[in-house]
C-alpha cells in the first residue's frame, strides 16, 4: 500500500530517518562515555523504542503510567516514570514494578519520599532543578539528604539524582544550549556529591533534553543522558539546530479538500488536532513556520516553502505569499506537513504509517494514545 | 466511585449542565422556528449526542468518517459529514452511507459534484462562504448553479446548502456576533433562493456556529441551526457570552504533583496534551486564563482565579500573583480544570468520567479518539 491509498489525516514515520536520528544520538552518548536513556514520550511505541534503546543500557524514560505499563508488557527491563509520582499513584506504579525488571520514578518532596516506604519495589529518582523552574529541587536544597535518609530508613532503592534542561528551549543559539547543558550538569552532579559526601550511594545521574544532549561537550559525572524529541525532530528542534530540517522523521499525511486560487489558499484535511495548535516556531526569530511546513507526499521539500497559516480543528489553511501550485495540489492531492512540536502532533495518533523514503508503507506501527 | 479516586489527567463531564446547555439551545432553536442539527465533533460520543439530539430532527454532524460510521453504527439517522469531502473518502463514505439512513456531505467544487456520481446514495451539501473565507462557495458563485445541475443530471440528492460562520469567534460583543448570523443566514438563504430560482428543490438550509446560533434575532429561510461546542462550552465560548462559566460543562480533572512556595507555584499532571495548548483566551481583552483556569474537585470557583500559566507534555504551572493555597491542595489533591477550547481538550481523551455535580462518578462514557 501506498500513502496516496490511505485515510487521511495520518501520521508517517520515516524509518530510515528514525534509524539515523536515533545512531547519532547514541553516538553522541558514546562519545561522551554514557549511556542513552530513550525518551519514549514522543513516539510511544515500541517498535520506535527497539530501535532507539541504548543495547549498553536498556532501560527507557516515560511520562505516563500508561506507557510504563505498555513498556513493561514488552519486557522493557528499566523503566523511569520521569514525573514527579503522587500517592495516587503509587498503587498502579507498584503493579507494573511488580512485573517490571526495574521500575523508577521521580520525586522531590519529603512527603513523596514517604509514601514510597510502603512501595519498595519502586526505585526513587530525586529530581534536581537545574533552572527549568517546573519540578525538582535546588542541588543546595536542605531536603536532598533528608529525603535520601527517609528512603533508606524505608528500604527504598535511590536510583540517583535526575534533571530535565527544558530551558534549553529558551535558548537560541547552540552556545547558549550548551550552557544550558553545561547547567544541567554541574546542577545534577553537585547534587550527586552532596549525597554521596553524606554517605549515600547514587548509581544514576541523568540528565538530559534534545537541546542540551546534543548541544553537551561534557557529561562528566553523568550516567545516562535523557531525550525524546531527537527520534523524531520536528520543526522547532530544526529551528534551534538539533537536527537539519531533512531530517524529521514524522509528518502528517493530509488531502487537498478545496482550492480557493480567488485568495491564493489552499484547505487540507489536517487541522488544529491532526497538526496540534502548538506555535512554538512563533518564537524563531527567522523560522515561524505556522504550524506546519508543507512537503510533497514523498516528504520532499519540492513544494517551495509552503507553511499551514490557519487551523480549525479539522481544517488547515495554505496561504501563500507566491502563487500557491493550484496545479499539482488538485482536490484529492496529499501532501506531508511537517509540525512544530513532534510530541503534541504525534500525541493523538494511534498508528504510524512507516515509509522507508518515499511513500510506500512498509510497515504500520501500533503507538499509544491518551493515558 | 469518586474523582477523588479516579486516575489523572481525565475529562470530566457534568451531565446535568450539559443537559441545560443541550436544553437552553433546543429552546432556542424551537424560538426561531427551525430544527437543531448537534455538531458532535466536540464531545464524539454517543451519550452526549442522545441527550443533544433535537427529536424533531433526528440528525448530527460530525466532522470526520470515524465520526460518522461510529454514529451509524447506533443507529442516527441522518449524518451530516460537515466537511468537504475529497475523491478517496468516498469509498469509505459510501459503505457508511449503504448502512446508514442518512448519509450526506460538504462539497463545494465542480470536481467534486462529478466524482459523487457514482455514489448516488451520498446526498451532497453544497457548502456557502459567508464570511469565513475557509471553504464553500461565495452564494453569487457561477459554479453554484452549475454544480447544482451536474447532481442532478448524475441523479445525486442535493441536501442543501449550508454554511459556517466561524468568523463569529473574531467578534467580541453580542451585536457583532449577531451581525456575523445575519451574514450567516442571508448567505446560506440567497444561496437557496437562486438554486430555486435555477429550479432545483433545496430542502435544507442549514447554518451554524455555536456563537450565531446563541445570538441569532432571525432563522427566516433556514431549515436548522447547527452547533457544536455550546453542548460542553469553554473559557473561550463564556469568553464572549456564549454561557455562563458555571455552566460550562467539562473540565480536567488533575493532581498536584509538586510544591514550589518559593517562587509561588503548583504544579499539576495535567499539561500540554491533557489541556490542549490552545490559546484563545488570550485574545479576549479582559478573559487571557492561560491554558486553564482551576477549580476544586466539585468544580466550583472556591481557590479564587487560579489559572494554569505554562504547561509542557504532562506538566502544568499554576503561578499566582496572590499565594496560592497550598494548605489546601497538598500533593495528590484534585483540582478540575477548565479550558480554552474543548474541542481540542476533549479530543485526545478517550472517555469522560460523568458527574451531575459534586465528584461522584455517576456514570463513564466512552468516546471517539483520533481517526
């Protein structure tokens, strides 16, 4: 089967842009002498995740418990739920550590880190704020080794200390990602020192985010770097740099629906759902992409720099500032449309349409959905 | 069961207000004189959609095939695909159409009018641009007519025209959304008019946005109202007078997952995919609520105007200007959270927990995700 025969919208995975994102960023892990902990996040898949797990290392970050469960269903031995756990919670986690290999997560209060004395299958990573300002706490936090002494009276395994460099986003230039990565580091190592100074053991030190591990010169202290996006790309990681434009890996499959050569717009069948409202290339000083950049069905850039300027929940607008090519986008016609933000836009898809270059389908992955 | 017990992030929906909301509508449609055709893309469940269901009308709409055939599947009667169909859906609209009563669809292309002549069983909508400027015809369009002609000659049922105001939600006063359902209903009407004029029966007139359709004076020369969000509601529709915001009807339901007194914030597990990262408000002068605003578990406004600020996948940052209560949601208390625009909120959740106020779960819906 071809795109050109399948239901539109829909989302296309290029496997072989997959494989070569996922090889320099495991490169890059070596390179830096530590292992590559796969974000599943973005893709939540498992057939993605295969291909993306560091064979030194094993193990997987997920956001949800959805996607821990899903994991673990496929013998994924390292699980790490990379949100701060709540005690709700804990019950659901503790069934599938049951069951898992290893199953951790994150936490950075006194409270969580006794709730977990009932659970002691379930390791604690204690989350460290390395300037993201969202979760975590200050590596000169009092409650670091307060919380780690609660867990060991408790009997519950530390995994070791974590941060997440989201303010990488912030930042525009791979200098000032590589400060950023440079933040996460000494944040999350300093951190790691003061506990092992009070006498804890601290086998893991993960940090990461795509910005800061592709942008990282050193991961001195580190065990793992952490990221998700870079399987997949997308239009604001290119934007800052983390990968070129050509190789974003996912697109969304639309259909021409109609042709208004009267305001030069063209309407496809993707919208504010299948793309996702996320605008993050808004903030691009060059690069505001709309939400999405319009290839042509075998991914090629052959269309001119057509972008999707106005979406409503089932329709996406091409406007164009040159004459829009009424002629070789009839009704019917599909192209592919690059987005801003990968994990939104892949978020409510429940498959991948796997192409190998060009459209042919030579696979259809199943992927999860909602939580 | 209670929310209080109930896994986050989930949708939850208040089935008594949505019955006012459905009621006040039917009443108002009954008003006017004209039938009520619920646009069930928002809430995409079956539920929902018998409690929305105008029986002296007995249709929807919907806004993708998955839609329609899930509704067919339960027997609606008639199905209005309510967006402009493309050569490769008809196919598949064509079996749905075989087993349902009532099958139609958008066009608004000569093309189009040619390719449904071989599937005489899909009756066709000819759609009118009165303002929008997204899809349909202009109603003075040449192709109006002649569109109208080649149904006929291909022995294809013409439903009617209809007609979207979606302009309504640049309006920010009642009397400029009233003027957009005047443009509404004049476009669609003068429409019909000529198609009668041309001698061609018309027998729908349909015109519809949930705005116009609230502040409509006049439906002389319709035949139905269609509308979607009104069911549910949003901070955007009570934004610009659509409802009441204690009459809007979903919200998600969260858990706090971190503490942060020293910058004033809360953080809760709901974030950019469980809240949707639209951004509406923030075009109202007076209305920006950030991706949210929280509510207690009962869904009442009793933690003062606390709204989400910032929000990553499954992160969301409540940031107040006054400090926030965080005696009163310690880690893992539940918060409800509307939203700016449910249909993208609703749209990646897979099920609504249904209360009738308070937070006991007096029911679960299933409903339709992706495509």
């Amino acid at each position: 089967m071809r795109l050109i025969e399948a239901a539109t919208p829909a989302l296309v995975l290029d496997r072989g842009k997959l494989r070569r994102n996922c090889e320099r960023m495991l490169a890059k892990a070596r390179s830096l002498g530590v292992g590559l902990r796969p974000h599943m996040k973005t893709l939540k898949s498992i057939d993605a995740a295969r291909i993306a797990i560091d064979p030194s290392h094993g193990g997987i970050a997920v956001s949800t418990l959805k996607e821990a469960s899903y994991f673990a269903d496929y013998g994924i031995a390292d699980l790490q739920y990379a949100v701060c756990i709540t005690p709700d919670k804990l019950p659901q986690a503790a069934a599938i550590a049951a069951h898992a290999l290893g199953f951790s997560a994150f936490i950075d209060s006194v409270e969580m880190a006794r709730a977990l004395a009932d659970y002691p299958r379930i390791a604690a990573w204690i989350e460290i704020d390395s300037g993201e300002h969202r979760t975590g706490l200050a590596p000169d936090d009092d409650r670091l080794i307060h919380i780690a002494a609660i867990l060991k009276s408790a009997g519950v395994p530390l995994a070791g200390v974590a941060t997440h460099g989201g303010h990488s986003y912030g930042e525009r230039t791979p200098e000032g990602i590589a400060a950023v990565a440079e933040q996460e580091r000494l944040a999350v190592v300093s951190a790691a020192e003061r506990l092992r100074a009070a006498g804890f053991a601290v086998p893991g030190v993960s940090a990461g985010s795509t910005p800061t591990s592709v942008h990282r010169a050193s991961a001195d202290g580190l065990t793992e770097l952490r990221a998700g996006v870079y399987m997949a790309g997308d239009l604001f990681q290119s934007g800052i740099a983390s990968l070129a434009e050509d190789e974003i890996a996912v697109s969304v499959l639309a259909s021409v629906i109609a042709h208004k050569p009267e305001r030069n717009q063209i309407v496809v069948d993707a919208g504010g759902l299948a793309l996702s409202k996320d605008r993050s290339t808004a903030a691009l000083a060059d690069g505001d992409l709309g939400f999405g950049l319009v290839l042509d069905i075998n991914g090629e850039a052959s269309l001119g720099r057509l972008t999707v300027d106005g979406v409503s929940q089932e329709h996406g607008e091409i406007r164009g500032a040159a004459p829009l090519p009424f002629e070789r986008l009839p009704i019917g016609a599909r192209v592919r449309i690059l987005t801003n933000h990968v994990c939104m836009t892949a978020a409510i898809h429940d498959r991948y349409l796997v192409v190998d270059g060009g459209e042919e389908i030579v696979e259809v992955w199943d992927k999860l959905i909602g939580w």
